[in-house]
C-alpha cells in the first residue's frame, strides 16, 4: 500500500523514461486534483447524513478541542 500513494505510480513512469519530468509533474497535479474532488464529494454525501464543522483556523481548532474535552 505504502507505493500506491500519488505520484508514486507517475515518478516510476518518469524513471522508466516513460515520461518527462515536465509531464510528471503535471500528471501527480491532476492526480491530487482528482483526489480532493473525490474527498470533497466523499465528506459532501456524510455532510448530508452527519455535520461537519469545519475549522479553518488554530484558535478555532483549540477551541473545540478545548469543549470536546471539557
């Protein structure tokens, strides 16, 4: 499991001289893009079921964090 992470799949292409490095680097780009979309369409379903608060800064995180455990 640990070499079917992104871009391990594209660099062993680039080191087989199947690819460029220009290429490579642009199809780990498009694998991490379609990665997050996945995700987002993942937690956008458990949104629907379960809420999802979402913590875009430290002092946010602390805070719940703090409440959780308080």
């Amino acid at each position: 499991p640990s070499m079917h992470g992104i871009g391990y799949r594209e660099w062993r292409q680039y080191m087989n001289g199947e690819r460029s490095k220009k290429e490579t680097v642009a199809a780990i780009q498009q694998a991490t893009r379609n990665f997050a979309k996945r995700q987002m369409t993942w937690f956008r379903g458990m949104e629907r079921r379960h809420p999802i608060h979402w913590v875009t800064t430290p002092s946010t995180a602390e805070r719940i964090i703090k409440d959780f455990l308080t």
